[in-house]
C-alpha cells in the first residue's frame, strides 16, 4: 500500500478491513458509495488507504455495508495485535 501523508498502520487495517467486508458480500465499490450517497472514488479512497476515514463516515460505510461496528473494532483490534500500546501508556 503506497504510504501518504495520513499513513498510520490502522489505516491500512482499516482498508483491509473494509474491502474484504465488501467483497464478502459480493459488493461492487459503486453499490456500497450509493448507499452511502457518496462517489465509487470515495470507497476506492478507503480501501486503497489513500483516504484516512473520519469516524462518523466509517460508522456510515460500515452501515452500508452491515458491519456491526463493535465486531469490527474487535477485528481491528485483533489485526493490530491486541491492544494498541498508545492505550497501554495511557492507562
């Protein structure tokens, strides 16, 4: 994945997390955008990790695509391997 300037390793997480939610469900990237009234290049942004998504706009793309939003931040969580170390630190 081509790194940017908003690169962090969850965001590639994120993108892969998406994706394959998408096509799991034999969704197009354009089915997904017009559910979420939004164009196909935004869901390309997500999935290609070239647009680090705000929260409230993941909580509408994982509607769109029936992603319970606490399961997919307990498989987030497991991609990243467990509990972050930012969180750790912050306890």
């Amino acid at each position: 994945m081509p790194r940017n300037i908003v690169y962090r390793p969850e965001t590639e997480f994120i993108a892969d997390l998406v994706y394959r939610s998408r096509t799991s469900q034999r969704l197009s990237q354009g089915e997904v955008a017009e559910k979420l009234g939004r164009a196909q290049q935004f869901v390309s942004n997500v999935e290609t990790g070239k647009t680090a998504v705000q929260f409230v706009a993941l909580l509408d793309l994982l509607q769109a695509l029936n992603y319970d939003p606490h399961q997919f931040l307990e498989d987030l969580q497991a991609r990243m391997g467990g509990s972050s170390k930012r969180a750790k630190k912050r306890r």
